[in-house]
C-alpha cells in the first residue's frame, strides 16, 4: 500500500511541475492545423486522449467477447473495473508515460496504466491480442469517424455552390480557354463545373467510407493462432470472436486476410479519395484568386479586415490563398501512404509507424481546414455584375464575328471574303486596344465596311451576351436544380446541412 501511495504522490508531483513549466501553447510547438485551422470535433478525434480512450474500448470489447465465448478467467468485475475506466485521465498518461520509458512500448505501457485504475482485469487485458489489435483497430475507427465528418463538410460546400450557380445561372460571363478570353458561359455555369468535381469528390471519399472494415482479432501475422490456442482449436470461435468485435465496434466485417497489419493498401485508398478533394479546392480557389483579379468576383472581405500591412487599399484573397495553399499539402499525401505500403516486407515491418502517426492525422486535419474554407468563401462570394458585364462588352465584338460570318453567307457573300475581312477589322481593332489603351472599336468599323453592309441593320441586336451563352442556363438547372443529381445526392445529408451554420475562420 505504502508502494501504491508513493506512486501517486510522485504523479502528482510530475504534473505539478508539468503545470509550473508555463503555457504549453506558446512554449513548444504545436501544429498550425490544430491551433488555427481546424474544428474541435477533429481535432479532438485524433487527439490522444481520444486515441488511447478507443485502445480501452478495444481491450473491453475483446474481454467481454472472449468472456461471451467461454472464457470463464475473466471475470465480471474485471469488466466493471474496464468500463468505469474508458476515460483516460491525466493521471494514466502519466503513468503511461513513465512505465513507456522503461518498457520502450506504448501499447504494453498503456495495458499497464489501464491495469493499474482496473487491477481486476490487470491479468486479461490484452489476452491474446498484438499491439495492432489496439493500434491498427482504432486507426480504422478514427478515420470512419473523420470521413463522417469530411462528408458532412462536403456536402455543406457542394450546397452552397449549387445554390450560388443557380442564383447566377443567367449572368453572362467571359470564359476563359488558355486564360484568354472565350465563348460567354454564365457566372453559375462555371460554379456548377465546380460542383461537379466536388461531386466526384463526395462519391470518391463515400466509397471509400463503405468499403472501410475491420482488422479485428486476427493474431501476430494474421492466422489468429493464439485465439484457437484460447479456443482450444474451435475455430468457430475465432470467427465469432470478429463478428462481435465489429458488432461492438460499428463495422460490417474484417478484411479477409490480414498480416500483422491490416493491408497499407487500405490507407493509400482512402489518401487517394481524401487528396482528390485537395486538386478541386485548389482548381477552385486558383479560378476564385483569378476572378478577383479581374475584379469580377470576390470572397467575403470583412468590415475592418487588412489586405496587406504596406498597402492599406488591397483586398487580398487569403482565404482562397490559405486554401490553395493546404491543398498543396494535402495532394502529396498519396505518395507517402503509397511508400509506406511498398515498404512494408513480408507481414509487417515497423517503419510504417511512425510516418503513419503524422500523415494520418494531418491528412484528415488538412481536408477539414479546406473544406472549413471552401464553407466559408463559398456561402459569401460576392459578385460584381457590372463589372462582369463591362469585361464582357470589351470582348463581345470579337464573340460576334462568327455569327456575322454566318449571316453574310446566308445573303450571298462568301464565307473566305467575310472571314478575310473580319480578320482584317479584328486585328486593327485589337492593336487599337493593345498599343493606344482605347475600347474596342470593332464594331464601329463594320458600321463604317461597305462590305457588311446586308447585315448593319442586324448588328445592334446581335450584341446582346445572352445570345452567346449557349445552354448554360438549361445546364445549370438540370444539374443543380430541383430533381437534379446534386439534390439527389446531397439528399442523406440535409439534416446536417440545414442544422449548421456556415464555418467562420477565426484567422
């Protein structure tokens, strides 16, 4: 007893001095995704106290099923103890941490702490598991988790965007083909092209979210044979020892064959899906950082927000920035997870560990950030109108050209003589606008071309942009609007999306 009470007073003394050390947030390091970026919910999910919080539900489930399939030494109490101990306290991360030092093992230092506030089960704790039925399980239950929350978020983004391309259906705008000036679309048509990448990125990351499974009790190198040693060779019973596992633990099924590890193959496929999020934010918030530029349209801009600490007139996009900027980061993920995978000899080897314990975590915490971002510029991007419009009558006469062609030849002109004579006007029209910075005056040389002469009467009404916007307005409807494969399948999600509020950045 006297043992025990040392041990307490000197954990107690540790985290005095732990507390004296000073302010943790702004003596060590932390990362910038937790500290400015991300929610709580995720940030909590990966945190260790969640993380050694799911080992012990683990450790519970495995006892209780072991006990459900006859395994009499362990005993009710043994289990009360566990499920009055499924928090873990300060206390037991500390107790974790000095018997780590001296054992160099984190799961055997953590069935120690947890043996220590449940001394019942001291003895069955782990019974017959390896350090992967804790480390490998509770990764597969913390990424279900955090694919539930990226879908939400998901879903969120593709709705507001999809209303944003229906408000804006009919608004022409200059597209943009080699970042020169082309065919009008309208400002909702090329929000709807975004929503249909993010689209793809919902379907992507949903599959993967299906498919996900269990690794469940499966032995050292996948065989489970220190269960049928516990089972006394009832091999029935290993496999209902995984059916109520992942009964207890909310999956379908473990994968069929594992080794040590379930497959890295697995964590690659989610990469995959999770860092195709990253190129679609990054298309979107690069064509977003372009429209501001040409002061078209602009992300929400505060009241009192600085653009830059030099030159007090900007209005930066940096939260399109910002965003673009994860998504760099998030898109080279995949090639870590597809390294670890390639590099894993035999039935398992160690180096998968600790790039996991990084990529992992920042994986998730930078598709949250992004997607906390596009929440965020996409519910308030603000649009100039006309702007849009000025831009776009600067180019109009050239959009025409082609139509005037058509319509000479239908009077009897040929097509080579009235294309010949547009190239001559469009090019001195465009050197009055590149070398003397003068509007385009295009069309007031056609009035003045005898040539042009059977259509002049027509030319006012063909400059008109909604004539050139083809049938962006029919597209965007049958996508984004009512009935449409968007409404459809943001369908499962509407609940979270009417019942949140848009993400606000606290930087």
């Amino acid at each position: 007893m006297a043992d025990k009470d040392q041990q307490i007073l000197e954990l107690q003394q540790e985290l005095e001095r732990l507390k004296a050390h000073g302010n943790a947030q702004f003596d060590a390091y932390q990362t910038v995704l937790t500290r400015r970026y991300c929610s709580a919910a995720m940030s909590s999910l990966f945190s260790q106290r969640s993380r050694i919080g799911i080992w012990r539900k683990l450790w519970l489930a495995l006892a209780e099923s072991e006990k459900a399939l006859g395994i009499d030494t362990i005993t009710p109490e043994a289990l009360e103890q566990m499920k009055a101990h499924l928090y873990v306290t300060d206390s037991d991360f500390e107790t974790a941490r000095i018997e780590e030092k001296k054992r160099r093992h984190d799961v055997m230092a953590h069935v120690y702490a947890f043996g220590v506030v449940a001394p019942s089960a001291a003895g069955i704790i782990h019974y017959g598991a390896t350090s992967c039925f804790v480390t490998d399980n509770a990764e597969l239950v913390i990424m279900r988790d955090a694919l539930d929350i990226l879908l939400n978020r998901l879903a969120k983004v593709i709705w507001n965007l999809s209303n944003f391309a229906m408000k804006w259906k009919e608004e022409p705008t200059l597209a943009y083909t080699h970042l020169q000036p082309a065919q009008l679309i309208t400002v909702g048509k090329r929000a709807a092209q975004w929503v249909q990448d993010l689209m793809f990125d919902l379907q992507a990351i949903e599959q993967v979210r299906a498919d996900l499974k269990f690794r469940g009790a499966q032995g050292t190198t996948g065989t489970q044979a220190s269960f049928l040693e516990i089972f006394q060779g009832d091999a029935s019973k290993c496999d209902k020892l995984n059916e109520l596992l992942c009964e207890k633990l909310g999956f379908p099924s473990c994968y069929d064959i594992s080794t040590q590890t379930y497959t890295r193959k697995v964590d690659l496929i989610i990469a995959n899906a999770v860092a195709g999020l990253g190129a679609t934010a990054q298309k979107i918030c690069g064509d977003i950082r372009h429209l501001a530029n040409w002061k078209e349209i602009e992300e929400p801009f505060e009241q009192s927000q600085i653009g830059s600490s030099a030159m007090a007139y900007k209005r930066n996009p940096m939260r399109s920035e910002r965003v673009y900027s994860l998504a760099r980061e998030l898109m080279s993920k995949p090639a870590n997870f597809a390294n670890t995978l390639s590099d894993q000899w035999a039935e398992r080897t160690l180096d998968d560990s600790a790039i996991r314990r990084m990529d992992i975590p920042d994986m998730f915490l930078l598709a949250e950030a992004i997607l906390l971002g596009l929440d965020n510029i996409t519910d308030g991007l603000v649009v100039y109108p006309k702007r849009i419009q000025s831009r776009v009558l600067e180019e109009l006469p050239f959009m025409v050209t082609e139509s005037i062609i058509m319509k000479l030849v239908a009077k009897g002109a040929s097509r080579q003589d009235a294309h010949e004579e547009i190239r001559v006007l469009s090019h001195q029209a465009g050197s009055v606008v590149k070398n003397e910075g003068k509007a385009n005056d295009l069309v007031s040389r056609i009035k003045s071309t005898e040539f042009f002469k059977p259509i002049w009467g027509e030319l006012d009404s063909m400059l008109d942009p909604r004539l050139y916007t083809g049938r962006s307005v029919d597209i965007v409807e049958k996508y984004c609007g009512v009935g449409g494969p968007v409404e459809l399948k943001l369908a499962p999600y509407i609940g979270y999306i009417k019942e949140t509020s848009t993400a606000e950045l606290s930087v």
